[in-house]
C-alpha cells in the first residue's frame, strides 16, 4: 500500500491517537446510518428499520467479530480513559437517539408505556451487543 510508519506519526503522535482516530470516524458514520434508520414516518417503522438492518448485517458478517465500540470496551477500557470516554459517549448518544424514537412511540400508543423510553432504549442496545459478543465468541470458539 505505501504507507510509512513515518506518514503515520506525521499525522498521528502515536498508535492510541490512532486508534481513536479509526474509533471516531466509524462513531460518525455509526450516529449517520442510525440517523438514517430512526427518520422513519412513525415511530414503529423507525425501530422496525433499525431491528432489520442490525439483522441483516449480523448475518452478512456470518455473526462473526463482534462490534468495533463493544470489542473496544473490552479490551481498552481499562488500558487507555480516553477509548472507555469515547466508547461511552457513543453508546450514550445511541441511547438517547433510540430513547427519543421510543418516546414517539409512546406517545402515539404505538409501544408500551409503563416502561420509561431510556430504559427500553438500554435494554436494546445492550441485548445487540451482548448478542454480539456472544455470538461472535461462539463462531470464534467453534474454529
């Protein structure tokens, strides 16, 4: 390809800012395409779209890998503040966009409402990436 360890740290100072580099691109088109999703003409057939296309891509990825913001929380949470900030910023922002499209919902009778919407909107995002962790860890073990 022609890159140089010299043309990377011309722009980057080191590998983590980097790696952060390559984790808030992927946040933007990540918040782009959930946008996308979520803009729906009612609330049902945003999540609807959203639930689809998560599906759909899972099983284009054979269930494999796992997700780059969960996989990154694992494993650098804990080595590195500012991937666990920028990893908790984007699972925020998620919540909320999600939260926000389940308020509509409730509001319109479209979904229950004796739950609040942030907590159904964390129990999504949870289940999807749990569900990836453990389903790209299975494909990984049966190797």
């Amino acid at each position: 390809m022609g890159i140089t360890k010299g043309s990377l740290y011309y722009y980057f100072p080191g590998k983590d800012d980097l790696g952060l580099a390559v984790l808030e691109r992927a946040k933007k088109r990540f918040l782009a395409t959930l946008d996308e999703l979520l803009a729906a003409p009612t609330p049902a057939q945003s999540l609807e779209q959203f639930f689809d296309f998560v599906l759909n891509k899972h099983r284009s990825e054979r269930f494999a890998g796992g997700c780059l913001f969960g996989n990154t929380a694992l494993e650098m949470s804990d080595v590195n503040s500012r991937f666990a900030e920028s990893v908790a910023e984007l699972f925020q922002e998620w919540i909320g966009r999600l939260a926000k499209v389940i308020r509509a919902g409730q509001a319109a009778g479209q979904f229950r409402a004796d739950i609040p919407a942030e907590d159904l909107a964390e129990v999504i995002v949870s289940t999807i990436e749990g569900g990836s962790c453990r389903r790209g860890s299975k494909r990984m073990n049966a190797r």
